[in-house]
C-alpha cells in the first residue's frame, strides 16, 4: 500500500478546546461539523481524535529531581477518493483549522497511486463489558501523594541493603489516554483508558566492583503498583550481581527468566504481522499450519484482556479487538490483520490496527501478546536443571535480524550447581537463532510476566552454547 500524507502540526498552547472536548456530548460540535463538510468531498472518511495528559515524578537524594506534566491532543483525517488515500491532523480544534485540516488530506490524495484495497471499516458491536482499564481515583490524588510515592520508591532501594550507593533514576508517573473515531459509514468509538507506572534503577558497590539492577512496575490503576516493592527488588537485582566471575565456554542447560523471554517475543512479534509475511520480512512466512516451536510453546495475542497494558474494546480502526491463536502446541495457527490487509489477503481483520494518537494513521501491531504459561515456579525450573545458567540480562536484544531470527547477545546471569544459585555470571555472549531456540523449550515456566504489552513465563532451554572468557 503506497500512501503520502501532508500533515500539519501546531504548538500545544494554540489548542483551541481543552482536553477530552471531542468526547460524546463534550463539544461535539466540532467533530461533527468536520463530517458534515467532508460530504460529496470524498467518497470515504475517517476522523480520528485523541487527548492525553500525565505526569511523571523523579526523586533524587530523598527530593525531587524532575516533576513534568504534559499534554496533547488533536485530530487525524484520513480520506479516500477514487481509490486513493490522503492524511492531515492537526492539533488547533478550530473552525478554520478544520477547513485546512480537509483541504490538505484532499489535496494528498492527489498525489498517490490508486489502490482497490482501501476502505474504512463498518460498524461492528464491541464486547461491551468493562474492561478495567480506568483508575477515576487518579483526578483525586494529591500531588504530593505522587511525589511521595517517587521519593518512596528511591528510599526503598536505598534502604534494602547498605552496598546500594545510589539511585540512577527513580520514576513514577501517570497518564490519561482517550481517543474517539468515527467514519463515514457509520462507525462512532471510544477508548479510555489510565496508565500507571513504576521503574528505577539502583547502583550496588563492593571493593570496586559496581553493579546495577532495573525493576518496574506497570498498571491501569495505581493500586496495584507497588513502588516500595519496585526498589526493593531492583536493589536485590544490583546486589546479586556483585562479585559476578567470568567462565569458560560451555554447552549447557539454560533457564531464561521472564523478562529476558519477553524482549525474546518482541523480535518474534512482527513475523506474525500480514503486512510484513507479504513483504517477504517475517521469519514465519510459509510457515502456517507447520511446526515451528517446541511443542510447549502456545501464543496469543488478546486485545480484550482485562486490565492488559494494550487492551482496548476496539483497535484503531473501530474494529471490536478479539483473543487471537497465533501458535498452539508449537505449531503456527494464524497471523495478525487490519482491515485493509485482511482484504487484501481474503482473510478478516483480527481487530490489530494499532494506533498510538492522532498523528498517524494505524498500521498492524500486536495488542497484548504472550506466551502461555506453564505449572513450574521458578525455583522448579532451576531444580529441573539442576547445573547451568540462569539468564537475567541480555545487551543489545535491539540488534537481532527481525527477519531471520538470527542474534548475538552479551549475557550476564546465575551460576546455578544442584538446583540452586552458585555465584554471578558476567562477561558472557550467546548467539544462535529465535525460531531454533523456542524449539529447544523444555518446560515453560509458571511466572508469566507482562511488561506493556508482552508477557512472558521464563524457560528451561534443553541446551545452549555459552560463549565465556576463552
């Protein structure tokens, strides 16, 4: 699908109406005027608009180090004309800026190759139930409940043990998120949501040696981020490193902890996307109906998971989200869709139109997207091993080929002798590729982690090679 789009974006103090106005019977006017003056313009139109506003507090030396609050909001317009898309937002709600807003999505139109492929959706009923995704208790908070939290946060790794000198970053923050769409054929949606969040790292240090340790925490509501819980267990991460000794180059078992396996299924996300199978960029094309994961492996993605970091009732094209079956029993079930490559491809959109705000059109992306989780605790997965690595630190995930599969990853981790924790492992790398990996699954852990909008158990690998200090 080719497409140009001519955009125009202004500052945030030349906002016309204040946050959320384009809601349902909150100055609905002007989303409605903007409709009614597309008519006989273009054959078809989307107007998407979405408001946001947060704030987010970090602590230092028992203070605060940094209090930002922020805000933006505006309308995207999407056109369709003789079978050729146009893009425009704008972020001033005016009259006149809704004039401009249409002239411009028009006048890109022009400039693009026609394509048969393109609509707009039509309505669908969503699930209409909540979701538990709004926190109305956030608007009652004070700020200095907030900036107690941040300081607190701080305070909690500082205080787990006497080897943590410092704090890199200790954050708390909070959002609000709404959005409607609607188009010409009669699709009217809203999504709202909050987002909380927790994250900080802590410095550890012992006869010279330095070590760092990360946590966060991550919520729809503020209740269920524990921030005194988020500095303890970063401090533990930063003092469970110290002390950490090089090996040799070893074959051995492997036990990947949640979080590693979570950055792991985001390099294998986008293969599921339809628009990158076309373009020849997925390491799964070909590969439905056929076994490409250890029989342990089971994926989803669920765009209706309550209190999910992606969920929502519907995607960003208005198309009710559902619980998709992307590999079951290691085997690949299905690919993920938008509307308009579901058309192009026969099959039906699976409600995977990701759109962040108003800024840009929606593309395919994956909602809440996770490995299934197994029976084993950790504890049972390193007792299930009994002598190898325990992987809870990889550098450079970033750089795995997206295609192939193919990566090379600095390590650091735990020594693990008779099912227990020996010592810390640093200095170490890995290599080899995803889809051979997560055929090595032995036993798929009970911790199923989310961070966003991938979740992830940890894993026993039957065997890997660890590349060492020779």
């Amino acid at each position: 699908m080719k497409e140009k789009s001519k955009v125009k974006s202004q500052k945030s103090e030349d906002r016309g109406l204040p946050p959320q106005a384009l809601s349902r019977g909150q100055g609905s006017e002007t989303i409605e005027g903007l409709s009614k003056a597309l008519k006989n313009k273009v054959d078809a139109w989307e107007i998407f608009y979405s408001s946001q506003r947060g704030l987010s507090v970090e602590a230092k030396d028992g203070k605060v180090d940094a209090f930002k609050v922020s805000s933006n909001e505006g309308v995207g317009l999407r056109v369709l004309k003789n079978k050729r898309i146009g893009f425009s937002f704008t972020s001033v709600l005016s009259k006149s800026s809704m004039k401009e807003l249409l002239e411009n999505a028009v006048a890109a139109s022009k400039g693009v190759e026609s394509d048969e492929f393109l609509s707009v959706t039509s309505p669908q009923q969503g699930v209409g139930k909540d979701l538990l995704l709004f926190d109305s208790s956030l608007d009652k908070t004070s700020e200095e409940d907030k900036i107690r939290k941040a300081i607190g946060l701080e305070q909690a790794a500082k205080g787990f043990d006497p080897r943590v000198s410092k704090v890199r970053k200790a954050s708390y923050g909070e959002s609000f998120f709404e959005s409607r769409l609607i188009n010409s054929v009669g699709v009217d949606v809203i999504n709202k949501a909050t987002f909380v969040s927790s994250n900080i790292m802590a410095v550890a240090e012992e006869r010279g040696d330095s070590q760092m340790g990360w946590e966060m925490d991550m919520s729809h509501f503020a209740k269920d981020v524990d921030v005194v819980k988020v500095g303890r267990d970063a401090a533990k991460r930063a003092v469970g490193m110290l002390g950490a000794r090089t090996i040799k180059t070893v074959k051995c078992p492997v036990v990947i902890e949640n979080i590693i396996v979570g950055e792991f299924l985001e390099i294998i996300a986008p293969s599921f996307h339809a628009d990158n199978l076309y373009k020849g960029k997925s390491m799964l094309k070909g590969k439905k109906g056929k076994k490409v994961f250890s029989d342990k492996v089971s994926i989803w993605d669920d765009g209706l998971l309550p209190n999910g970091w992606s969920t929502s009732e519907y995607d960003g094209e208005g198309v009710p989200r559902q619980k998709t079956s992307l590999a079951g029993r290691g085997v690949c079930l299905n690919y993920l869709y938008d509307t308009y490559w579901a058309k192009r491809e026969g099959a039906a959109s699976t409600g995977n139109a990701a759109r962040s705000n108003f800024k840009s059109i929606s593309t395919i992306g994956v909602s809440n997207f996770y490995m299934e989780k197994g029976v084993k605790d950790l504890n049972g997965l390193l007792r299930q091993m009994d002598r190898g690595l325990l992987l809870t630190n990889v550098l450079g995930a970033h750089t795995a080929n997206p295609i192939t599969g193919d990566f090379s990853f600095g390590a650091d981790g735990l020594w693990v002798e008779g099912g227990r924790i020996s010592h810390p492992v640093r200095g170490t790398a890995i290599s080899g590729n995803m889809l051979e990996l997560f055929s090595k699954i032995e036993i798929v852990g009970a911790d199923l982690r989310f961070i966003g909008g991938v979740g992830a158990p940890s894993l026993l690998i039957s065997e890997m090679e660890i590349s060492g200090s020779n």
